[in-house]
C-alpha cells in the first residue's frame, strides 16, 4: 500500500510551501496580528498539518479513485486538496470569529490566501506521486 508515501509527498510540499510563504512580509503581519510564533508554526505545526491533511486527501485519493470526475490523478488530488482546504477554511473560519481581532475579516482573507498554495503544492504532490507509482489507475 503506498498511503505512506503519498501521504508523506503531500506534508512535505505542504510544509516547503509554508516554508516559502512565511518569508513574505504580509504572512509576518498575519502571524504578528494573530500572536503566532514563527518557529513552531513553520517547523512543527505546518509539517504535521501537512502530514495530517496529506494523508487525508491521499487516501481519499485511493479509495475514490474511480468515483472521481476526472482521468488525471493530478486534478484527482487536486479536487480533494481544493475540498480539504474549504472544509478547513470553514472550520477556522468559526473558530475565528470567536476571539476576533480588530480587522478580522480582513486576516480571515490574509489567512484564506496563504493557505491556497500549500493546499495546491500538497494536491501537485500526491497526484504526481500517485501517477508515479501507480501509473492511471490503482
């Protein structure tokens, strides 16, 4: 079985995402404005985020494999990242509405748009996998 390896693809790209990401000025004024340290979230937390969300979209991948609306693994994964990150986006949203800082919305969109490259670098990654080790279909 190769959801180890495809779950391990995703948290990786999803955690070089993060990485890259955290270097831009408005991603320091997300984390400042929400009291997030850098460290932690960049090393730890966004790797096994990724590892989390990884393994979900990737065995979701495996077992809906044909009940997918597409011929490309790729876009396959690319579906299930997509749908990840708006139950994810769904679920932080309410969450942040509960202690919201003064310009809530506006970091609720900050946040929304950081995390759209990691959910798509994470998607490119089990779908490139994917077709590696199983060539179309499993």
């Amino acid at each position: 079985m190769h959801l180890p390896k495809l779950a391990l693809a995703g948290g990786v790209a999803f955690w070089a995402t993060t990485f890259a990401t955290s270097l831009l000025p408005i991603a320091a004024e997300y984390r400042s404005a929400l009291s997030i340290a850098y460290v932690p979230m960049v090393l730890v937390e966004s790797l096994i985020g990724g590892l989390i969300v990884g393994l979900l979209v990737s065995f979701f991948l495996l077992r809906l494999y044909e009940a997918l609306p597409t011929e490309s693994p790729m876009l396959k994964a690319e579906i299930l990242s997509v749908a990840a990150l708006v139950v994810l986006t769904i679920v932080t949203w309410g969450a942040g509405s509960l202690a919201e800082p003064s310009d809530a919305s506006r970091y609720f969109l900050i946040g929304t748009v950081l995390n759209l490259p990691r959910f798509l670098a994470l998607g490119i990654a089990v779908g490139y996998f994917y077709k590696r080790l199983y060539g179309r279909a499993p």
